[in-house]
C-alpha cells in the first residue's frame, strides 16, 4: 500500500461505547484542543517561557520518533516509500496541522532536507486565544514532532527551526529542516530546548515503557466513520485517479448543452451513474431522468416503450399510453445498451432524434418531443459500423459528444475510496455497525484486478458485509476470488514481493481446507510448527 492511500480509518481503531482507542495499533488520547492550550499556558504561567517551551519540543521530539517508530512496524511497505511523505501524511491526519508544501531534498548540499508550510497549526491556534500573540515562533510540539519523526526515519540527527508562525502574525507557518551538521552555529540556540538530559535515553525509555504494556492489536475493533450523506453521484465527485478526474471534468462541461452524449466503457464500469451525473449537473435536473435497456426489450416491445401506443394499436392495448419519449419531456432519456437495437428500430430512433417528435404506435400523427438523449454501450460501435450492424447516421447523431468511462483497472487509486463508500452506503441502509476495512483486507482490494469493474466492487462489498462478524471487514469476509487471489507477480503494475505471494498462498489453502490448520501444514508440505510461526508472523503485520 502507498503512503497516498492510508487513511484515518485504517489507522483508527475503538469501541463506540467508550474505552481504549488505539492508532496504529498503540493506545491513543483525545483531548480537547482548548485544554491543550489551557496546559500550555499553565506551563508558561508556571514554569516560564523557557521551561515550557523545553517540554513541549521534547514531549514532540519524542511523540514524532515514536510515530515514526510504530509507522516502520505496522506498515513496512509504506515505511520504504515513507521519506518526504510520512511525515506530512500523518501530521496531517492526527489533526495537528495541514501540511500544504513539502519540498524534500537529500539535505547534503545547501538546500535544506525539509523546506515545509503548514496552516491550521493547532499550536498557533490556541497560543492566540489563551495567550495572545506572540514575538516570535510558537509551534514548538510540532517543530519537535518533525524533528523525532525525520530524525528516525534518516537514522541522523534533524533539527527543523520556524521561522514563519501565525502565533505571531505571519499569514502561514514554515519551518526548515537539516541534518544538525548543516546547519552549523545557527542551531545551537535552539538546541537548548531538546536538552535536559540525553533525549536518546529519555526516547529508549519511553520506547521501553510502552513496548511492555501495550501488545499490538490482531485486528482493529472499529473505524470512523466519514461518509455518512454521501450522495449516489460521489463516486465520481470522490475521484482521486487523474483518469477519472479528466472524465468527471468533460461530463461537467458536456451537461451544460444539450448534445447527445454516447458513454462507452466496459461492462460494470458505471455507465448508468455516469449519465445520472450528467443529467444531475445539467439545467433539466429538475426535471425527469428516464432510463431503458434497449437489450432487455424485443424490436416490437422497445417500440412501444419508447414511443407509447394508442387505444386497440395491437392485442392487449386496452388504453393510449405514452412512451418513454414523452414520459422524459425536458429532462433526459438514457438509452443503455444501444448497440443491441435492432436496424429497423434503429431507423425510426434516428427519425425521432432528427425531427424531434415522435409518432405511437397505432396513431398517424406525431408528438413533439423536448428530450435530451443520452446512449451507452460496452461494444465497440466502429466495429458494428464497419461490420454493417449498426447505421453510421444513427452513430453520428448519437455520438456528438462521447465520454468513455475509464475500466477500475486503469483507476487503481479509486478502488479504495469507492470501496468506502459502497460499505458507507450498505451498512447505513442496513443498520450494521461495520466501519471499515483492516488494512490486510483493504490491500487485498488493490491487489485485485476487478475484471467487474465498479459493480463487482460494490458486489464484493455487499458479500463482505453480509459475511463479516466482527467491527470491520478482513480477508476473510471477501468474496472467494478475492480471498484465493490469483499468484500474479506483476498486479496493477506492481511487482509483487515474494513473501506476499507466499503469505497470500498459505492463507488460500488455509481457507480451502476449512481453516484446518494440520491439513493445511499436509497439503503444504511444512510442518504444523512452521504454518503456526508464519500465521502468527501474518497477524503482526
């Protein structure tokens, strides 16, 4: 998993009734910001400026060495892709500041490692409201915090100095930081604040204290939750992929004119929704959004639904009844799966597009029709065109504008945020108290190739809720495909470790044995001490 896709929910684990919370797997306190800066202004109060401002860079140092410490042991893979990400990801996801610019370097030359702006310091925040502005730089926990946090991770010593806080006025905060080498005289006033005795001992101390009363957790309790009120036109709103983006951006534009619109993509891919999107962003929102499949429906049905029919027209047609056409007067008619419509139905849908009026069946007048068309298909219309099956005029009237919809293969970065969503929205519906995903399950979805696209997901995830028994969804909850995943060594990409590829083989065996471990040890031909030893090593990682 990259650092781009954690998020708070997967890092997050508690019981709603109250109790432990734990971040990534260690024991974590809320407090209230306002108390917070209530201490920090005892500590002034009390102690003075100095000695206050001691404590809370060292309290940082020690709480970014230990974050760093516990990112290096829960997520390895993330730890290798952590320099110049980490760091911002989570001090911005624990809520203490929003990191808006970090420049990175390899801080040997004069540059510096860390060049960082941040807004929304907590700090600076409560500094002001309990203290008033001040004369010089005031984030001193978060100035601690990224010196420990980069002090680990580069295994050298790193001092970041403010220069810019809102604590005393500046628009934005900024701080800079270097190897303590580099920065030469210029850091030793600052220095003075980390020591009161050697912050390696205090940290082994801390590290020590902590290892011996917490244990690391087998699976986490429960996630936040986000998305409630969610609307059904997110998914695409919630687009990280640039792929997406380009086309959620041209669907925008298109829903400004009235041109008839051809969605084109894969089965499963959310063609439908996407027309929706359009229809919801346009000027007739207000009004009806009416759908067909025009390959569920025989030439002679399909007529009729589309056009309506009058009085005695055929046997059965005991009354007139308008057709779709005029059922969607000044909103939009989707027409799915219009590459299945027959050519002689396809004769009179371009009559009805081109004089926009339409003519029930058993009747010899016409309507006029206010509609705005919209088509979808998964098969490749200039292949129909070339083989005869389909009428380029037709094509070329449905096809003004064409948005194609991007297969989930190719928009690895929304797997993720539209798997939250669906369990968002299942578990609302159905009243259960699933939060999210466990890290080992959420990188399984990514690993997954989703030859279903959308909807498979939202299958898989539907199927995972229905089979979960605990707070959230873990590997064993997913569908079957997912949890034997096939031993590709290249998914989305990606070379795959060879102990992944192994940790995924033993657990789909595992699971094909019923969970019958000394079975599964015979089948794998290892012993059951060894199947114990790496399942165990699973659990912890």
């Amino acid at each position: 998993m990259k650092i781009e896709s954690l998020d708070l929910r997967e890092l997050l684990s508690f019981d709603p009734k109250g109790g432990v919370i734990r971040l990534m797997g260690q024991r974590a306190l809320l407090f209230d910001a306002a108390a917070m800066g209530l201490l920090r202004k005892e500590l002034i109060d009390t102690l003075g400026t100095f000695a206050a401002r001691s404590i809370l860079t060292r309290f940082g140092y020690a709480y970014g060495w230990r974050a760093a410490e516990n990112i290096q042991a829960t997520f390895p893979e993330v730890w290798q892709d952590a320099r110049g990400k980490a760091g911002p990801k989570f001090h911005s996801l624990t809520g203490l500041v929003n990191v808006t610019l970090n420049i990175r370097t390899n801080g040997e030359g004069d540059e510096p490692l860390v060049d960082s702006t941040w807004d929304d310091s907590y700090e600076a925040e409560q500094h002001l409201l309990h203290i008033g502005r001040a004369e010089g730089p005031v984030c001193w926990t978060l100035v601690g915090y990224a010196s420990g946090f980069v002090s680990q991770i580069e295994g050298r010593e790193v001092y970041f100095i403010e220069d810019r806080c809102c604590g005393k006025g500046d628009a934005a905060c900024h701080v800079i930081g270097r190897f303590k080498e580099k920065w030469g005289a210029e850091i030793e006033p600052h220095l003075l604040y980390y020591r009161m005795e050697s912050s390696s001992a205090i940290l082994k101390e801390l590290s020590d204290k902590l290892r011996c009363t917490e244990k690391r957790l087998k699976r986490r309790q429960e996630q936040l939750e986000f998305l409630e009120g969610v609307e059904d036109t997110s998914p695409f709103i919630m687009a990280r992929s640039q792929a997406m983006r380009d086309v959620v951006d041209i669907a925008r534009r298109v829903a400004k004119v009235d041109s008839s619109v051809l969605i084109t993509g894969d089965s499963g891919v959310g063609k439908e929704r996407m027309a929706r999107f359009i229809h919801d962003q346009s000027a007739r929102v207000s009004r009806p959004f009416v759908a067909v499949n025009c390959g569920a429906l025989t030439e002679t049905l399909l007529e009729s639904e589309l056009f309506g029919h009058a009085k005695g027209a055929f046997t059965g047609a005991d009354k007139d009844r308008l057709g779709l056409f005029e059922a969607a007067t000044g909103g939009t008619l989707f027409l799915d799966e219009i590459g299945e419509v027959s050519p002689g139905m396809q004769v009179k849908l371009l009559r009805a597009l081109q004089e926009r009026e339409v003519r029930r069946v058993g009747e010899n007048r016409s309507r006029a029709i206010d509609v705005r068309v919209v088509a979808a298909t998964n098969r490749n219309l200039t292949d129909e065109l070339n083989a005869g099956h389909f009428r380029k005029d037709l094509y070329y009237r449905l096809r003004v504008i064409e948005v194609r919809v991007p297969p989930l293969r190719e928009r690895y970065e929304d797997i993720l945020p539209l798997a939250r969503f669906y369990l968002s929205k299942i578990t609302r519906n159905q009243g259960c108290d699933i939060t999210g995903f466990t890290p080992n399950a959420a990188a399984q979805l990514l690993r997954y190739e989703w030859p279903g696209n959308v909807r498979e997901l939202q299958n898989a995830v539907e199927y995972a809720v229905a089979m979960c028994q605990g707070n959230q969804i873990d590997i064993a909850d997913l569908p079957c495909e997912l949890r034997a995943l096939s031993l590709k060594p290249v998914v989305s990409g990606c070379i795959r470790p060879l102990d992944e590829i192994e940790r995924d083989y033993i657990l789909g065996v595992l699971h094909a044995v019923g969970d019958n471990k000394a079975r599964a040890a015979e089948e794998l031909n290892i012993g059951l001490a060894t199947l114990y030893r790496k399942l165990k090593e699973y659990e912890t990682q």
